[in-house]
C-alpha cells in the first residue's frame, strides 16, 4: 500500500514543471515559503516558552531557529532573484508571517501529533523539490540542507511521541494522529474547492463572453436590424416643475 506522503511526494514532482516553470514563480514561491517557516518559527518559540520540559523546551527552541533560517535561505534567494528586475507582487505575495498559536490551543500530545505529520509532510515536498531542481546546483543544495533539518524535526517529534505511548497514553498518541489526519485532509479539501471555484466561475465567464453572447448578438441584430450603431440623439422635451415632482 503506497502511503499518504509518497502520494504527495508524487503528486508534487508531476506539478513541478508547470508550478516552478522559471525564476519568477521561483522567487514568488520561495517568498511564500519564507513567510511560512517564519510563522513556523514564531510558533516554536511561543511552545518553548511555555513548555515547562527543560529537555522538550530546548528541542523547541532548536526547532524554532532551524524555521527561522529556513526562512532567511528562502528570503534571501528570493531577493537574489529579484535583483535587477521589476517585481510585481499579487495579493498572495504579500502574506506576512503569521503565529497560530498551536501550543497554547493544543493539548501537548495534539501538539506533537501536529508537529511530526507537518514535518513529515514539509520534508516530503522539500525533498521532491530537491529532485526537480537536481540541474540546478544552488537550489538543490538549499533543499538538501532544508531537509536534513526537516529529518531532525520528524525524529525528535516521534520521540516524544512514542515517549508518551510508552508513559501509558498510546490510545491518546493515535487519537491525536488521526484527528490531525483528518483536520489536515478537511483543510486541504477547503483549500482545493476554492481554488476549484475560481477556477470554474473564470471558465463559465469566459465561456459566456465568448461563446454564448456573440450568437445572440449576431441574432439579435439578424432578426431586428437597425439603422446604424453608437449614440443616437435623443428629442429634446420640455417638463414644467409638477412632472419633474413626480420623478422623486
């Protein structure tokens, strides 16, 4: 059976082409992917503040700078790619770092649980990124590096995890898993079926400028033909105060 992130890993090398197609979707993108690693990083450093472990507070704190310099790559080799150029940003450039405030709203297994599938999925589709840019020395090593961290970040997080299993609450550790499975896929579902939408309403509009309503113009000027086209003037009448009264 072909697990979730193979799938995934698979599905991203397929749209790597189209999606990474030349530098300034490069840039656009690794802009987005800083924003994310640094809103990552915020969130890390909230949950070691908060974490009352010495030991899962340190990892933390590891774990929050690992996302801050992930972001500082990704900022960086976008600006590199910038220089020079005119960049026009659209509205989904210009997302900003973000906390989501995980630790303070998650129990700490649901925290953990959270943590582990999400970087389970980041090294999935930074190492597909990595094998589509394998011609590309600079970029390669980037993700190379990304994801050694990103591995670091898989161990320790199921460490924890299996640490708590071990403690007696396993049937809490697999709840948690499948609960921020199925969070996850609901996300994703809601992401596709905007982008879906928008998609099939920009269809159905062009569909109907350009296929629908020419041939009912042509009909309409076939079966009503008038006298010349454009502004046309207008007999000019005079209204005495009480009609114009009546217009309010």
């Amino acid at each position: 059976m072909i697990s979730t992130d193979t799938t995934f890993s698979m599905f991203i090398r397929v749209i790597a082409p189209v999606v990474w197609r030349n530098d300034s979707k490069v840039a656009a993108k690794f802009r987005r992917f800083s924003a994310t690693e640094l809103g990552s990083a915020l969130d890390m450093l909230k949950a070691a503040e908060l974490e009352k472990d010495p030991r899962r507070r340190k990892l933390f704190f590891r774990h929050a700078l690992d996302e801050a310099r992930h972001s500082n790559y990704f900022r960086d080799y976008a600006r590199h790619m910038d220089a020079g150029t005119a960049v026009q940003e659209g509205k989904y450039d210009l997302i900003h770092a973000t906390r989501q405030n995980l630790y303070q709203g998650l129990t700490l297994i649901d925290f953990m649980a959270f943590v582990y599938l999400a970087e389970k999925r980041g090294e999935a589709h930074f190492r597909s990124l990595q094998s589509h840019f394998k011609d590309r020395p600079e970029i390669h090593d980037l993700f190379e590096r990304i994801v050694k961290d990103e591995k670091f970040h898989i161990g320790y997080s199921k460490h924890v995890l299996d640490e708590l299993a071990l403690a007696g609450r396993g049937s809490e550790v697999r709840a948690a898993l499948r609960r921020i499975r199925l969070n996850r896929a609901w996300s994703a579902w809601r992401r596709s079926g905007r982008q879906m939408g928008d998609f099939v309403s920009r269809l159905a509009l062009r569909v109907a400028y350009f296929v629908i309503v020419p041939p009912f113009s042509l009909m309409q000027r076939l079966l009503e033909p008038q006298e010349g086209c454009g502004w046309k003037q207008v007999p000019q009448t005079t209204s005495n105060m009480e009609e114009m009264e009546k217009m309010f």
